[in-house]
C-alpha cells in the first residue's frame, strides 16, 4: 500500500468531568493521509491539538467519530474502532512512536531499553542488542552509560535513548513526538540523517518539531493542524 496511513473526518473532545461533564472540543473534521517514504509534519500553535492527533493515531486516546485506517500486514485496521489487542499488534509490527519522555523500567540498562522492541518481535537478543549499541554510539551516548537504568540520565541523554527505542525497528509508519526538543546541534543533525535514512526505506512518518531548522530539513510538506481547530467555528 504506497498510502500506510490514512485519516478520515476524525474528531476528537474531552469530557471535563470536574466541571459539570463539559465537553472541551479539541480537533474537527481531520483529513489527510501520509505516503510511503513521506514525512509529513503537524504545524500550528501550541495547544492547537498536534499531539492529541498522534495519541489518536496510536490508539492512547480514543475518537469521538472518523476513521483512522492502517496497512497492518496487507490488512486495513481502523485504529478508532479496533480492539485492544488488535492496537497492540498494530504497535508492535506497524507503527511505532517516539514520545517527548522516556518511560523507564527499573534497574532496566539502556541498551536493554532500545532492544526491547527488537527482542519482543523474536529477533535473538545479542543480535538485538548489537544493533541497539550501533545506535546509541550513533547518537553520542557515552559506553560507560549503557549498562545503567536511564532513569539516572540527564534530559538529552534519556532522548537519545528514547530515540534509538523508536528508530530500532522496521516499522512501516513513525510518529514523532518533538524527538528533537532536548538535543544539542549535533545530535539534532544526527536525527535528521536517522530520518532521511527511514524516508529512503518507505517509512511513512508524521511529526512534530518545534525547531525550525529540523523541521524544514525533514518535511515533505506541513499540515496546518489550526483549519482543524473548532475554535474557529466557535469564533464565527
């Protein structure tokens, strides 16, 4: 399937339930769709709804109505209306998510967090873990550090870690959460080249990226999430 991933009059509200059961409308009507080997990135303000559109993507935050439609294996899956078991395989074998924060498991070592992905799709766990230390060395972080839990790990450290997690599989669709937002300027270059390099091998990825510089050295084209917002309407 050359379109991986597509989206179809999604809309999305939260229920604040401390207030009375109001509904706070988050996004409206979203459409669109992205290619393999296209990186398209999410742009508008902050708080317009980028993030609520990759959580639903990824199945973290359910749809009030739309489809959310996924090549699994030859096989569509509509996210919005899949079980949770059927989630989790998408996860596992087609699309995968790269978060601004590091979830840790304790007294887990870093090197055994990036192979995690690899070992849990049957690939044999030295061979997993090598290329997991490819990785890391590839985003600058120290040997010395890789055997230790990255809950210990600065900020930048814990990204990269985070990273190499996310970039470790051959998953056919990425989300990209502001992979960059806690990077120095070379590792942010590094990331971009990781990037190019998946658009080459047909990845589809949507992102997020705040740095202005990273996000016109990967885009193929940006979606201005604010003609979604229902602000808009209530405005008018």
């Amino acid at each position: 399937m050359a379109t991986p991933l597509v989206v179809s009059e999604v809309f999305k509200s939260f229920t604040m339930h401390l207030r009375d059961g109001i509904k706070l409308p988050v996004v409206n009507d979203v459409n669109f769709s992205v290619a393999s080997g296209e990186c398209v990135v999410l742009g508008g303000p902050s708080g317009i709804g980028k993030s609520s559109i990759l959580k639903m993507l990824y199945g973290n935050y359910a749809v009030d109505a739309g489809q959310i439609l996924v090549d699994h294996g030859g096989r569509i899956v509509d996210i919005a209306s899949a079980d949770p078991r059927t989630v989790l395989d998408v996860r596992r074998h087609t699309m995968g998510y790269v978060s601004q924060f590091l979830r840790t498991v304790p007294r887990v070592s870093a090197l055994d967090v990036v192979a995690e992905p690899l070992v849990a799709r049957g690939i044999n766990a030295a061979e997993a873990r090598e290329t997991a230390g490819d990785l890391l060395a590839k985003l600058n972080l120290p040997r010395e550090l890789w055997s230790l839990p990255p809950a210990t790990f600065s900020g930048g450290e814990q990204q990269r870690v985070n990273i190499a997690r996310g970039f470790i599989t051959s998953h056919r669709i990425l989300l990209l959460d502001e992979p960059t937002a806690s990077l120095d300027a070379t590792n942010r270059r590094v990331v971009v080249d990781m990037i190019a390099k998946k658009k080459a091998e047909g990845v589809a990825m949507l992102g997020i990226f705040h740095d202005e510089e990273v996000r016109e050295a990967v885009a193929d084209r940006i979606l201005d999430v604010s003609k979604f917002s229902p602000r808009k309407a209530i405005a008018a």
